[in-house]
C-alpha cells in the first residue's frame, strides 16, 4: 500500500519512506483494486493518467478545463471535474 502526495511523491504505507514519484503535482486521485487515475493541469488543460497497480501507465488523455478540480469512480467510469474561465465541467472516462 502506498501513500500519494499532493506533489507526485509515493510513499510506502508501512514506514512512510520514500518509494518513487509520478514526476508531476497531482490535484485529485482515486484507487481501484486494480489501478489508480489521477488528474492535474498542465498548459491550461486538464490531464488524466491512469496506471496499474505496478505504475505501469495505461492511459492518459486531456480534457477542457484549464483549472483540475476533482476525479472520482462512479460505475465503471471516472468522472472528472474541472472548471474553465466561466463554467466548471463535467468529463467521463470509462474504464477499459
């Protein structure tokens, strides 16, 4: 089990030490029995990237918004928030 911060940085649950870093901020995560998808913004978009268990990256993709607000799991999709200039929006990604 590991420990995710805000900055990117994973920690080992067990004794908190260091274990590796997603190289980027990270706005919102969430975990599955078999992966975790995390959002952040990056050039003025928003920027999911889903990886297994063992960081192995399965996917990524950009959505309009240039601010990342929230990912959550809803069914067999991720629902991603995030806002732009005058509206927050609501994006899905079906998990494959």
């Amino acid at each position: 089990t590991k420990v995710l911060l805000g900055s990117g940085d994973l920690y080992n649950s067990s004794d908190l030490t260091y274990n590796s870093s997603l190289s980027t901020n990270v706005e919102s995560v969430v975990w599955t029995n078999s992966e975790f998808a995390y959002i952040y913004t990056e050039d003025n978009k928003t920027v999911l990237q889903v990886y297994d268990n063992n960081f192995i990256n399965k996917d990524i993709k950009y959505y309009y918004g240039n601010i990342a607000l929230n990912i959550r799991k809803s069914g067999d999709k991720y629902i991603i928030l995030t806002k732009t200039l005058d509206a927050i929006v609501f994006s899905e990604y079906h998990i494959k």
